[in-house]
C-alpha cells in the first residue's frame, strides 16, 4: 500500500562537463553505470538533494585524473516503485535475496564477492561495494524473472519490478572530534526505470535576495 513514493525528488549526478551537456541536449540517452562495485546495483546514480556532494565528488575524480571539467547535472526524479532501503521492509528484503544469492553460490562452488577498502581512502569506508551489489542485482533479477514467468503463463503478474533503488550512508570520517555526524554522509539513488527522470537541467547558482531592484 504505501510502497510506491508519490513525491518528486532533485537528484545531483556529479559528472565530465561534457557528458552533463549531452544530456541536456539529448536527455533520453542516458548511460547506466555497470560497474560490479556500485553500491545499490546498476542504474544512473544521484546524489538527493545534495549538490555539495555532487561537486565533491567530480572535483576528486578530477584529481584523479578522471574528469577534466567537474560539474554537476540536476534532475527531476519520480522515485515510483522504490527498493528504499530506509524503509526496514527492504532491508528484510534484501537480506532474504542474500541467503538466496549465498545457496546459489555454495551449490555453483562460486566464491562469494566482498566489499573492499581502497587504499587511498584512510576511512576504511569499504568503497568497492561488490558483495552490495551483487546482491542487489541478484534480487531484480530473481523478481524480473518471477515477473516475466507469470506473464507467459497468465498475461499478467502481480509482481513488479523496482522503478529505483534508494539507500542512506554514512562515510568519511567524523564531522568534528568525538561526532556521530560523518563528512560525506549521503543519500544515493540508483534509477533503474530511465522514466523516472522527469527531466534534467543545469543548476543555476544561488543570488542575493532580497534586492533593491527586485521585482514583486
């Protein structure tokens, strides 16, 4: 009943300069990341609601010799049927589809995929998420293959599949000595369903307000 998020969200996906610029112009080829490391599965990612975040993130890619020009992509998103992993239900979720993936692989002799640290992260905040994701992907395709099987034998199904993929974490080290608050704490979205996105644009940047000539 109340699975489906009725509200719209502001996305920030941090990116090349370029790539933000295609997207504007030619906004239905979106590119989907499939990296085994993606912390909530495959999907284009965003930062919600936060900007700051965004920036960070394509300025340190910057620095890495990643991305020439860092700048940031808004976007209107519609979350719809969303595997929220606020919401504990899909934490019990995804843990019963991790038992599931776990069998799967004890009886394929396939070793298990594990979250790793990168060394030049001194947080230890496990950034290549290959167990997560993994896991993830193993649960749409297990539900998408539940799906599809009803269909062909119905017409229909009661199933459905995730529109997006929404998850909190805390990462970096404390806010201030002592904090339970962390510097780069966030909440990410993964679209799966590209008509989610609404529509993007190019955040426009923030001016005085009230001003003297201002019109009302």
């Amino acid at each position: 009943m109340y699975d489906v998020r009725p509200n719209f969200i502001i996305g920030f996906h941090g990116c090349e300069e370029t790539t933000r610029d295609e997207l504007i112009s030619k906004p239905n080829e979106l590119v989907f990341s499939t990296k085994p490391y993606d912390w909530l599965g495959h999907g284009m990612y965003f930062w919600e609601n936060n900007y700051t975040r965004a920036i960070l993130w394509a300025e340190d890619k910057k620095q890495k010799g990643t991305i020439k020009k860092p700048a940031v992509l808004g976007a209107v998103i519609h979350l719809g049927y969303s595997c929220d992993f606020l919401d504990s239900k899909y934490i019990r979720l995804v843990q019963h589809y991790y038992t599931s993936f776990k069998n799967r692989s004890e009886i394929s002799g396939d070793e298990l995929p594990k979250n790793k640290d990168v060394p030049s992260d001194p947080n230890g905040d496990l950034l290549l998420r290959n167990l997560d994701c993994a896991v993830i992907e193993h649960m749409h395709q297990q539900i998408f293959e539940n799906w599809k099987k009803e269909i062909e034998e119905n017409g229909n199904s009661s199933i459905r599949n995730f529109d997006t993929t929404r998850g909190v974490f805390t990462e970096g080290g404390p806010a201030f000595e002592g904090a339970g608050l962390f510097e780069k704490s966030h909440i990410q979205v993964c679209v799966g369903n590209p008509n989610c996105i609404k529509g993007f644009f190019i955040p426009r940047e923030e001016v005085a307000f009230p001003q003297e000539d201002a019109i009302f």
